[in-house]
C-alpha cells in the first residue's frame, strides 16, 4: 500500500493507493467508468457556533476543523455538486454510491444526488446504540445518521447481496434501520498525542455490510474522504480493490499504518450466501442426460403419489403428464409447484430430494 499523487491524465487506476490532493480534481483525472461502488463520508458543514462544554464544564471535542467549514449553504451546495458530478463519471454503468451525513447536510446532498442523474435505491437509518448526549439539553439526543444508496443511474444493474445481508441478520431481511455503536475503546485510532485522529470516525461493522451487501470480491471501491481509512480497512480485508483520496496528511498517516496491518481473508472466508436466482440454472432432462436418473424411474411425492421420469425430462403420472413443476402442480390442484422440492426418488431404501441431484451438477459447474 502507498501513498501517491496522480498525474494529470494518468490512465492507470491506482488501486490500494491513497492519493494526496483535492478529491474532485483528483477524480477528474481518474479513468472514466473504472469504479464499482463509492463510499462517501463528505463534510457535514456542521455550521458550529463557539465551543460546546459538558455539565462538568469540560470542552467537547466537536468538528471544528477547517475542512468542515463553508462560508454559505450556496458554496456547500456547488461543492456537493462538483464532487458529486465527478465520482458519478467513475462509475461504470452496473456501480452505486453510498453517502453518510448527518441532518445537517444529508438532505442537501439527497436533492443534488438526484439532480446529478443518480437513482436513489434506499435511505438507510444508522441507528447508534451509543450516541453522544446532548449536553445543553435543548434538542433531542442525535442518535443517528442518513445513508443514502443510489445506482448510478435508473435501471441500472447494481450489485445487491441479498441473500448475504439477510444471513447477518440471522436469516431475515435486512431492515434499512442499522443498530451499530459508534467507534469507542480499540477501535477508536489515536495519534501521536494519543488524542482521537479523526472527530468523525466510522465503525467498521457500517462499511462491513456496506461493502458485503452491494460489492463483490475484487470490485473496485472508491472512497473520496479516506480520513483514516475506514473503507479501505474494510475493502482490503474482505477482499475488494480500494482507492482512498484524502488532502490531510496527518490523516493519510494514519490511515497508511492502519492498513498496512490488515491482513484479507482468503478462499471460503470470502464467499457469501447468494440468491437461487443467481445460481447456475440447470435442466431437470440433465439429470437424466447425465444418468443421475434413469428413464422409467419412479419419483414419489410427499403423499406418496407416484410419477415416472421420461426420456426427455418430462414426468407421467396416472393422470397426468409434463415438466416436474406441471406435474406436481396438477397433483396438488395448485397454480404453480416447485417441482425440485416437491419429487423425491429412491436410493439405497432413503427417499431423497431430486434437489440434491441438481446441487452436485451446480458444484461441479463451480470448479
């Protein structure tokens, strides 16, 4: 991993690199379309007004810091646009943006993300089961922050892990509301002082379901607020490709040691749970083709009725003729079945599922 600057023009795409400089000048002169997804974590022009104390009296260490600051919501707005109309130009046509902010900015940048052409697939609530208090005590505890999905485009195929998402929520779907606690204790990286190294932090476990959710080992992700390096962190150990632009050096530093220490999983830690859909689909008449069963065997259903294969894939049964799927939903008097769960055949005196005939074609379509 290294930290560069990128010539103007370069073809090149500098993967797992942090490059110095401006992010819109730097995406400018980054290949067009050679991005798959963006994460984003832009300045929330915050709009602070003097120091905020505790009850104690002691300071808050708030985002004051000059990369936050705007002179007008008119200088914040061109800004979201500019580096919203370039990261837009990286994406292929398949790629999607994701972007945090907080009710400060979030909105604004809803209204120019869909002014620049992106489609809007999601808003995401980002719970905090940890939230700073409120310490003035004249608003409501801020306990959480907006995310925004967006495809590049309406209609576009973008990539979403449905299936995985739904495995980390033990086996039900995902909901766009995400209880995660904010960085604290390890996880919270220090400088030299030993002070925090970044007021805005992410936790991992956020760019986890990110990156698992709507990217794929070996995708391209792009983040043009680096800071410390969250997303790459993240990226790097799952198995993506990153590219990190961040103009403060204290930062890149930061993030430079951070991800030399990560170390990506490999092989079966790396593959996910995907959908039937996106399966390789196979032919009930390969089974029979490839002699996993033969013409004229028998096939049970779960009452008991009886149907026998044919040469060409079909089924017969007493009443009743056609595909697996038509057959049994005759049989059942349904409008539709699936017949790869429904038919069972004989082995050794077990009645087994013709599903598992069709999961060893499917693996050997995978090696």
């Amino acid at each position: 991993m290294t930290v560069t600057k990128v010539a103007q023009g370069a073809a090149m795409l500098p993967l797992d690199t942090i490059i110095a400089g401006d992010c819109i000048e730097v995406m400018q002169n980054l290949p067009e379309g050679s991005v798959d997804l963006i994460f984003a974590d832009p300045p929330y022009n915050l709009q602070l007004r003097g120091d905020l104390h505790r009850p104690d009296n002691s300071k808050v260490d708030a985002v004051d810091d000059a990369w936050d600051q705007f002179d007008s919501f008119r200088a914040y707005d061109q800004f979201t646009r500019d580096w919203l109309a370039a990261a837009r130009r990286l994406l292929r046509p398949g790629g999607a943006i994701w972007v945090i902010g907080s009710y400060h900015n979030i909105f604004r940048v809803g209204t120019a993300l869909q002014d620049a052409g992106f489609w809007i697939l999601n808003d995401v609530i980002w719970r905090k089961s940890n939230p700073m208090p409120n310490f003035r005590g004249k608003r409501l505890t801020n306990a959480h922050e907006t995310m925004i999905w967006a495809s590049k485009s309406e209609g576009a195929k973008y990539t979403f892990n449905y299936e995985a998402l739904k495995e980390l929520n033990e086996g039900l779907q995902m909901r766009s509301d995400w209880v995660l606690p904010i960085c604290s204790g390890h996880e919270r990286l220090k400088d030299a002082k030993g002070e925090k190294a970044h007021p805005t932090q992410k936790p991992e476990a956020l760019l986890h379901r990110v990156l698992v959710g709507s990217t794929n080992p070996g995708d391209v992700v792009l983040d043009p607020f680096f800071g410390t390096g969250t997303t790459g962190a993240v990226a790097k150990l799952l198995g993506r490709r990153y590219i990190g632009i961040e103009r403060e050096e204290s930062y890149r530093r930061v993030a430079e040691k951070r991800l030399r220490e990560i170390r990506p999983l490999e092989g079966a830690a790396l593959q996910t749970s995907v959908s039937k859909r996106a399966q390789p689909r196979v032919a009930f008449g390969q089974l029979v083709e490839r002699g996993l069963l033969r013409p004229g065997e028998v096939l049970v259903n779960p009452r008991g009725q009886a149907a026998k294969v044919r040469v060409d894939g079909s089924l017969v049964s007493a009443e009743h003729r056609g595909s697996i799927h038509q057959v049994g939903a005759a049989l059942e008097g349904a409008p539709s079945c699936n017949g790869w769960t429904y038919w069972q055949f004989r082995r050794d005196g077990q009645l087994i599922p013709i599903d598992m005939l069709r999961q060893q074609i499917r693996a050997e379509m995978s090696d």
